[in-house]
C-alpha cells in the first residue's frame, strides 16, 4: 500500500491530545458567530436598529433557509472532492466578511435600503458558516477510529463551543460596561458592539490559522471505494431520521435560550422590575451562568463511564432541559436572580449533554454504515436549521403589538416552547430505542 492510497486513520492516527486540542480550535470562530448570531442579534436588530419584531424574525430565518440550503450541498462537495480543509479555508473567509459588515452599519438607511443591505450579508455570512460546520464536523468519523475516539472529539468540540460562549459573554459584559446608561441600552451603542465583533474575527481568524497548522489534509479516497453509491442509500434508513430528530431538538432547545434570554431579560426591565441589577450586565451574567453550567457538562461528560451510553447521556440531559424550562414556566419571583441562574444552569447542562450525545449517535451511525460524513451531517443539520428559523420568524410574528398587551411573552416561550423541543428529544430517542 503506497503512501498516496494510504488509509486516512494510518494518516492521522494515534489520536493524541496534541491532535485534539487542535482539531478543537477548527470551530471556535463559527462558535464565537454563533453566540453572538444567537444571544445579540435578534437584541441587536430590535434595540439597537430599532428594527420591527416581524422584520428582524425575517432576517433571521432568511440566515438560517440559507444555511440550510447551503448545508447539503457543502456536505456533497466535501464527500466528492475530499478537500475539507479548503472548503473550511473558504467558509472563513465568508464568515468574516459577512460577521462584520452586518455590525458595521449605522442605522441612517432608509428601512428598505437596511433591509437589503442586512439580507445580502446575512445570507453570505451563513452560506461561510455552514461550509466550515460540515468540513469541520466531516473530519470527526475519518479521525476516530472507534467510538471513544469520535466521542473524545465531539466533546472537545462541545467544550471549545461552551468557552467561546462564555467568553463571548464575558466579553460583552466588559465592553457594554462603559455605556452613557447602566439601566438602558439603545442606538448609541452601536459602537459598543461594533467593537465586540473586531476582537471576536482577530480571535477567529487567529484560532482558525492554528488549526490549519496543526490538523493534516486527509485523504478520504481509501476509506469508502463507493461514496456515491452508498450515500444514496442514506435516507431509507430510519435511524438517520430518528437521529435527525435528536439533534433537531436539542439545537432548537439551546438555540431559542440563546435568542430570548436576553429578550427575556429586556422584559423584566421594562416591566419595572429587577432595577437593582444593570441591564448590560443581566444580558451577558446570566447566558454566562449557563454555559458555566453547560461547561462543567462537558467536562463530566469527558469523564463518563462506558455503562453510561449515548443514550442515556441524551435521557438525563432531556430531564435536565425540562426542568429548567419548567422552572420559568412555574415563575421565578421578580428579584430572585439566584432561582434565574438556578434554571439557566438546568438548561445549560441539559444543552450540554443532549448536543454531544446526538452528534456522537451520528458519528456511530455513520461508522457503522459506511456514509460520507460530509453528507449525513449535511442531513441531520438540514431540518434543525430550517425548523429552528421557522420556529423563531413563527414567535416573532405572535409577539403582540404594543408590546405591553403580552408583558410576559418572552417568558412563555422560554417556558413553553423550550419544553415542547424537550419532549420532542425524548420521543426521537423512544424511537431510536424501538429500532434497535
């Protein structure tokens, strides 16, 4: 066997903590967008751009049809051609260009002029970020050679997804601290945002570079001999629906806490109460305390016993998002912060546990039946980000007009929708349990 055809885990094995780390740090700029996407955007467009509810729920289900649709695609030209690395060189790059040109301009366009300039980036920023979610992701079942090995990465993966939200929130709480009004954020802190997205494409593009340093370019010609013909065969199977639908639930789940949390917060504020505590502190202190929690997950997670499989990783976390959604719903007295983080860390470790159990359950799927990575991630991600679009465009359009006829709206969709993904995870995984 010549060194040319080689199979890819002779290439890159043994996977060492060395290969690890770097192999970690290939995501961290599409992880540090994603929080601010997530948590600030939507706070962004309404409070910041003074841009209607419907029109900025518009905005950002268009990144996510984009997304989605950009999403098999990349999936199939990573499989056919099997240069990962270059499509993840590529996707950077769009993602830098698209990050900062949707937080650089100031709101003096005219409504329809903004609106166009806003969709022509959102759309270039997402088609970049779901290029180096795929070749990245694509990477996980062609390094590891067994199941730990792919559940080592998936995890490292998670945790460097976890720190750059905590840091992105650690962040935005540093930069929003020298505003004109601790008790209000509005137009004129335009700048302040502006500023936190200069220092997260410096860290990106520098993480990124480091990554392409230490992580080889594999060649994937030896590990399937018909990639065509058996991708074709990929959606007969149920387990990859069944799959689908457990990554579907816990990324909405995470997701709408990621976007209405802040919004939740915005609430409570101009309802009158919690005055004691800074806005632009509560907006970055509290998702902090999640994604601590969420942290602290991942590492018990690195740890786990082998009795203590995927699946029941994936039960105990569903457990977990149910309670914290049910806390909110059941009402957290105005003033109780320590109750407000009690059910945020219920939510982040229940985050924590159903992402990396669902994407290691895909990774298992795909080592047992021989699939191009690139293509079943590109499926499973497919629906979640078309479902979790519509979800938020959906929550958007029922936001009452004025506000005040529904003053405790972002309340019940922490409650009441993050609930319903939950159960939603526990079915897909009564299902998964009836296949095999």
């Amino acid at each position: 066997m010549d060194g040319e055809n080689a199979p890819l885990l002779n290439q890159i094995s043994p996977l060492n903590d060395a290969k690890l780390f770097f192999y970690g740090l290939g995501h961290v700029y599409n992880d540090l967008c994603a929080a601010v996407w997530f948590s600030y955007t939507l706070f962004y467009f309404q409070i910041i751009l003074e841009i209607e509810p419907t029109t900025a729920g518009s905005l950002m289900m268009l990144g996510q049809v984009a997304d989605s649709l950009a999403t098999p695609v990349c999936g199939w030209a990573i499989d056919r051609l099997n240069k990962p690395k270059a499509w993840h060189k590529a996707g950077t790059a769009a993602v830098a260009v698209g990050f900062c040109m949707i937080f650089s301009l100031k709101p003096t366009l005219d409504s329809w002029k903004l609106l166009i300039y806003h969709t022509v980036f959102v759309i270039i920023f997402q088609i970049g970020w779901a290029i180096v979610q795929i070749s990245h992701l694509s990477l996980i079942p062609a390094i590891a050679i067994d199941q730990r090995q792919s559940s080592n990465l998936t995890t490292v993966r998670y945790t460097a997804s976890v720190c750059c939200n905590i840091f992105v929130y650690l962040l935005t709480w540093i930069v929003l601290q020298n505003g004109e009004n601790p008790n209000n954020i509005g137009p004129k802190d335009i700048f302040k945002f502006q500023e936190l997205i200069f220092i997260i494409t410096a860290l990106g593009v520098c993480t990124s570079s480091i990554f392409y340093c230490g992580i080889p370019q594999p060649n994937f010609t030896s590990q399937r001999e018909t990639p065509q013909k058996v991708n074709k065969n990929v959606l007969k199977k149920f387990s990859i629906y069944t799959v689908s639908l457990m990554y579907m639930s816990s990324r909405l789940c995470t997701i709408l806490n990621l976007i209405y949390v802040p919004l939740y917060l915005e609430e409570r504020y101009s309802n009158g109460s919690d005055k004691d505590h800074g806005i632009r502190s509560a907006v970055a202190v509290v998702p902090l305390v999640s994604f601590c929690a969420s942290l602290f997950a991942s590492i018990l997670l690195r740890y786990k016993p082998k009795q203590f499989g995927h699946r029941l990783t994936y039960l105990v976390g569903s457990i977990f998002c149910l309670g914290g959604s049910g806390w909110i719903a059941y009402g957290i007295p105005l003033g109780s912060y320590n109750q407000l983080y009690a059910a945020v860390s219920f939510t982040g470790i229940g985050g924590s546990a159903t992402m990396v159990s669902s994407l290691c359950l895909t990774a298992d799927f795909i080592k047992i039946n021989g699939y191009g990575g690139g293509f079943v991630y590109s499926a499973v991600t497919f629906a979640d980000k078309i479902l979790s679009g519509g979800v938020v465009l959906l929550i958007q359009y029922l936001q009452c007009s004025p506000k005040n006829l529904c003053p405790l709206y972002y309340e019940a969709v922490l409650a009441y929708a993050c609930s319903s993904s939950g159960i939603l995870g526990l079915f897909s995984l009564m299902l998964l349990s009836f296949e095999y």
